[in-house]
C-alpha cells in the first residue's frame, strides 16, 4: 500500500513538474512576445507623439515669424501705436544713492 | 491497434515539428545574415534630416533672419491621366497660371516642380485633395520677418538655400547647418518607428552688431531724403568708433528680402561698401591730419585765401566764399578749397601718399561682408602735376563710405584705426557662444593729440560760422564735416554740373563720441550742398539714435536725477 502510495505520489510531481515546466516555457515566450510587441507599441507612440511635436514645432516656427514682423518696428509705426523717441530734456534719470528721496515739491 | 496509430500519429507529427526546427534553423542561423539584410531593406529608409539654417539676431536678440516649414509640390506627369484636373486643382491652389501647369503635366517629362517652399497650410489643403501624381517634399523656408530692414547687410538666399547676398553669403559655412541623413525604421503601412532622438540639423546662429532701433532711424532717414530732394540714392553708416562694431548699414533703393527677385538688381547692391566715390570736403580731414603729423602747420598757422582762387597747373579751384587771411583751423572750419590745397602744398606726394594709405584709403577695410570695393588710390609716382592738389582736396581719389566714415572714427577714438565688422558672436542652437569678433582697436595712425586737435575743428564746423550748422544736434557737441562733389557725366566725361554727391560725416557726443555716422546723398535736385542736404539727414538720425541709446545731454544737469535710497530701489 504505501510502496503504490509512494508511486503514485512520485508520478504526481513528476507531472506536476512537466506541466510548471511547459507552462514556464509558454510564460516565458509569451512574455518575450509580449515585451516586444510592447516595445514595438512604444516605439509607435513615440513615432506619434514626435509627429505631433515637429507639427507643433512648425506651427511654433511660423507664429514666431509672425511675431517677429508684428513686433517690427516698422510694423509698429504703420499700424500708427505711437512709436515715439523720447524728448530727451524731458528725461530724469533714476539712481541709487544712499541718500533720502527729493519730493517733486522739492525739487521744483 | 489504436496503439500503433497513436504511434504512427506521434511518429508523424515529430516529424513534422523536426523539419519546422529545421526550417526554422536553417532560416535563423544558416541564412541569418542574408534574411536579416532582406529585412532591413524593407523596414528601414534612409531619409533626409531637416535642414535648418542658423538663425541671425541683431545686437539684442531680435530675430532677422528665421526659418519656416514648407512643402514643395511636384508633379510626375507620366502619372496624371487627367492632366486637366490636376492642373485646375494645383492653379488654384498655387496661383500659378492654368495654362502653364497644363503644359507642365502633358509633358514627356518625368518629374516637374510644381511651386516650390509652399504654405504650409495651403499645402496640407492641396494634400487633401489626393491628387494622382502630385506629390510634396517637405522643405525648411528662409524667411526674414522685419522685410525691408537691413536687406543689404542680412542678404538673402536662393530657392534651395542657397547664399545669394550678404552676411548669409559671408557666414554661409556657419549658418547653413550639416547635411546629413539618417536610417528610419516603417512598418509595411508606411508609420515610422521612433528612433528616440531628435533628427534635425541646426546651423549656428549670428548675432550682428547692428540694432534694429538704429537701424530703422537710420532708414527712415534716408527715405525722407530721397523723397525731399528727390535723390537718386543714398547711404548711412553707424558706427562705434572704438570697436568698428557697425551700429547701422542703410541704403536706398533698397528691396524685400522676402521677394528680391522682385526688385532690379541695382536696388540690392549694398552701395555701402560697393560704390565708391569721390569725396571731396570730407576727405581734407587727411590732408590736415598729415600736416599736423608732420608739424607743418599749428592750429594757429595764417593762410591767405583773399583770392578766392587758386592755380593749380591748367586748373583753377575756387572757394566758395571770399575770405582774407584765416587760420588753419578756419581752413577746416570753412571749407576753403583754396586753404587746404596750400595745406597740402607744404607735404610732399610721398608723405601725403602714406598718410592716405594708413587712413585705409586705397584697400578694403575687412568689414565682414561680400563685394567690398578698396577704392581708388593711384600710387604718388603716377600722379600728374594736378593730382596733390585735386587729392587733397577730396577729388582724384574714390573711397567708400565705409572708408571715410573709419577715418572719421580714428578722429574720434584718439587716432586708432579700428575694423568694421557687423558680426559680434557665432552661437550654437543650443545658445552657446562658439566665437566672438571683437578686433578692437587697430593701429595707431595719428597721435592722439593731433586726432584731438582736430576734434576740436570738427566741431567748429557744425557751430557758427562752421559749413555745417545744421548738422547739429540740440544738447551735444557734434564734430564733423560736410563734403559736395561733383560726379562725371558720363556722357561727356567731364564734371557734371547737374549730378552731385553731397555728404556728412562725423561723430556724437563730440566728447565722448557713442558713434560715428556718415550720410552720403547721390544726385539729389534744386539743392546739393552737404551741409543743406546730408547734414540735416546727420542730425535727424543723430538726435533719435542718442535718445534711442540713452545717452544723456551734454548740458545735462543734476536736477534731472532722482536719487533714491539704495534700499527703495
């Protein structure tokens, strides 16, 4: 009894090991598979992602041109937005000193 | 029984798994190399990295130069079965004639341009319509947002990049960024794999010496003289005296740089630095500045120009006004054709030669652009029985405005010839700075004291009694000095005496001089005296560049500064 006990327990694992190791195999090739098709999806992504970005990029490029000439002087002056030089006798200067404040009451 | 057809099943199907094995071998080891090159072809492209040139910047980072994306339409006519629609869809899309494209797309031809560096928008429009045969290259576009602005200095490039004109000619090596290509993996429909980096390449970018702001003053200056005496053209320089950094580089006509094909080709030469010219008045700073090298004269020395002429050979020069006896420093002061000559008379050709050639008349001044002319400076053993006198008086030699406006900056600087450049740094696309232009000071031509003491008549000229008072500007000293020369007429080869130059060179605050500025103005009508015509032009530009700069008055004075405690700042 015990020695077909021992039998049958002996046939059991063996085929317990069997199946773990075929289903260690499949795991392991589904596994590579799946990481590659994984890899594979990312590199999809990114590809996408870097579409969008160099679409991005160009719109970037043309709205930096646009403001580039908006900003123009020239620009400035024909669309008649004041473009003035300053009246120089009209100018005060601002410096640091470590003395206190004049009022304007004073300095006038 | 069963067991022997299970044996002969398994028998079977262990053979079938033995030859996959060994396919599979035979394809993963045997064959690897050739089968992996096979696939490689297939799944990887070589294509063509983006090009873009570097960027050009004026002296504060404001973009003259820049890039946009754009796609070129071609068109493979052996493809197009119906010629007719495709060229009514790319004429309205393009703006290019109907009939024309018709022709293109019947030709034998195997592949024609369509529109080169289009929109992009519009391009995307036409890729819409899945037109058969017409395909679309996407392409980097030069673009130059401020237009007009400093076109001769910037220049400009062809349809494929090429550098035409200008700093993009000059600095083409640096701007025009590596070309290059790079393996790309797709997939059977056509989708790119990423590669994980960034495949563009940047040229370096520039950044100038000249300032957008000074640039405008100086432009709209000169369309105001154009327009007011009716000019043919005209030209201002800028300059910083101490390091030949060039603030501003105007001239008229002048041309888009979005569109020069649309202009004449005389319009785009930068007249700057390629026209010379003779330039009379302005150029008896040399004569003087020799003399008093050569201690021949003091600023107190008497010449009598009662006559109000003078003989040279078969030629008579005349003055302008009448005057008795006057002191060197009136010579300048005035103008005197008549003085400066017999200024002139006490150095002989050699001398006078040598203090020309070290002015840099004669030979380029190295500015850093395309097409800069040396001017004309005989050697003193082919001068005739007239040519000191005519020299040093400003005619018989021709010399840019670049050239005489250098001089000028020696005056200016205390007697340094200084190299004109319009590039301050080379800068990567990442920002960092691969080199930087700054020459400094040149050689010493004149002694301080004589650039000094001619300082001082400069500024004579544009006070009282001076030829140029209206060269002034209000709250600093300007010294400088005006120049009216006749041109050739062409047609008889001898003086005209219709078409002038008139001219102003010099420099501000006279003290401590923040540029030196040079106004020349081609033939203009009813008026042509310097001091009438470029001299006005001096002071316009002169008074806004100094307001611009935030250079204060000369007269300015302490209630003009609010001084605040270090700590409420």
């Amino acid at each position: 009894m015990s020695v077909r006990r021992m039998h049958e327990g002996g046939r059991f694992v063996s085929v317990l090991t069997t199946f773990l190791l075929v289903l260690t195999l499949f795991a392991g090739i589904f596994g590579i598979v799946w990481t590659v098709s994984g890899i594979t999806m990312l590199e999809y992504q990114i590809g996408e992602l870097e579409n969008r970005k160099a679409l991005a990029l160009k719109e970037r490029k043309s709205m930096e041109a646009e403001l580039s000439s908006l900003l123009s002087m020239q620009h400035v002056r024909q669309k008649g937005l004041e473009l003035s030089i300053p009246d120089r006798q009209r100018i005060i200067y601002v410096k640091r000193d470590f003395v206190p404040v004049r009022r304007a009451s004073e300095r006038n | 029984m069963e067991n022997r057809r299970a044996a002969i099943l398994s028998t079977a199907v262990m053979f079938g798994f033995l030859l996959v094995g060994i396919r599979l071998a035979d394809l993963m080891l045997l064959d690897h190399d050739v089968l992996a090159a096979k696939a490689r072809n297939q799944q990887q492209v070589m294509v063509d990295v983006a090009v873009n040139r570097g960027l050009i910047l004026d002296r504060r980072g404001r973009a003259l130069a820049m890039n946009v994306d754009a796609y070129s339409v071609y068109g493979r006519p052996f493809r197009v079965k119906n010629p007719g629609e495709v060229s009514a869809a790319l004429s309205d899309a393009t703006g290019r004639s109907y009939d024309k494209v018709l022709a293109s797309m019947r030709s034998n031809r195997n592949f024609i341009w369509v529109k080169r560096k289009m929109e992009t928008g519009s391009a995307e429009r036409l890729k819409g319509l899945g037109l058969e045969g017409v395909g679309f290259i996407p392409e980097s576009k030069r673009t130059y947002p401020k237009g007009r602005l400093a076109s001769h200095l910037i220049g400009f490039v062809g349809v494929d990049n090429q550098p035409l004109e200008g700093v993009e000619l000059r600095y083409n090596e640096d701007l025009r960024g590596e070309i290059k290509k790079v393996l790309v993996s797709k997939d059977a429909g056509g989708r790119t794999l990423s590669e994980g980096f960034d495949v563009q390449s940047r040229g370096n970018g520039l950044v100038l010496t000249i300032d957008e702001g000074l640039q405008y003053i100086s432009e709209q200056a000169l369309d105001r003289v154009i327009e007011r005496w009716e000019a043919v053209s005209a030209i201002a320089i800028m300059m910083d005296p101490y390091n030949g950094e060039i603030l501003a580089m105007a001239s008229r006509p002048t041309y888009d740089l979005n569109d020069p094909g649309g202009y004449k080709t005389s319009s785009r030469r930068n007249r700057a630095i390629t026209d010379p010219y003779e330039p009379g008045s302005t150029f008896k700073v040399v004569t003087a500045a020799a003399a008093l090298e050569e201690a021949v004269v003091t600023p107190a020395t008497e010449f009598d120009v009662s006559d109000g002429f003078i003989d040279v050979g078969s030629m008579r020069v005349y003055d302008s006004r009448r005057q008795d006896r006057i002191l060197f420093t009136e010579v300048i002061k005035t103008s005197s054709n008549v003085g400066t000559i017999q200024v002139g008379s006490l150095i002989d050709n050699r001398t006078f030669h040598e203090y020309i050639s070290k002015f840099g008349f004669g030979s380029r001044t190295g500015v850093d652009l395309p097409g800069e002319a040396p001017g004309i400076v005989r050697d003193y053993k082919r001068w005739s029985k007239t040519s000191h006198a005519a020299i040093s008086i400003g005619y018989e030699v021709a010399v840019t405005p670049l050239q005489i406006l250098r001089a000028y900056a020696a005056v200016a600087n205390g007697g340094w010839l200084v190299t004109p450049h319009v590039v301050k740094e080379i800068v990567a696309s990442d920002g960092t700075v691969l080199k930087q232009f700054n020459p400094g000071l040149g050689e010493h031509i004149i002694s301080t004291h004589t650039a000094n003491t001619l300082k001082d008549i400069l500024i004579s000229v544009t006070q009282e009694g001076g030829t140029a008072r209206e060269a002034a500007v209000s709250g600093n000293l300007v010294a400088g000095k005006t120049g009216t020369t006749r041109l050739i007429d062409p047609d008889t080869g001898e003086y005209s005496h219709e078409r002038y130059v008139s001219s102003f060179v010099g420099f501000v605050p006279a003290d401590n001089p923040r540029f030196a500025l040079v106004v020349v103005v081609f033939e203009p009508k009813k008026q042509y005296y310097g001091g009438r015509v470029a001299a006005p032009v001096f002071s316009d530009i002169a008074s806004q560049a100094l307001a611009y700069m935030n250079v204060p008055r000369d007269d300015f004075r302490n209630e003009n500064v609010l001084l605040v405690r270090n700590d409420e700042f």
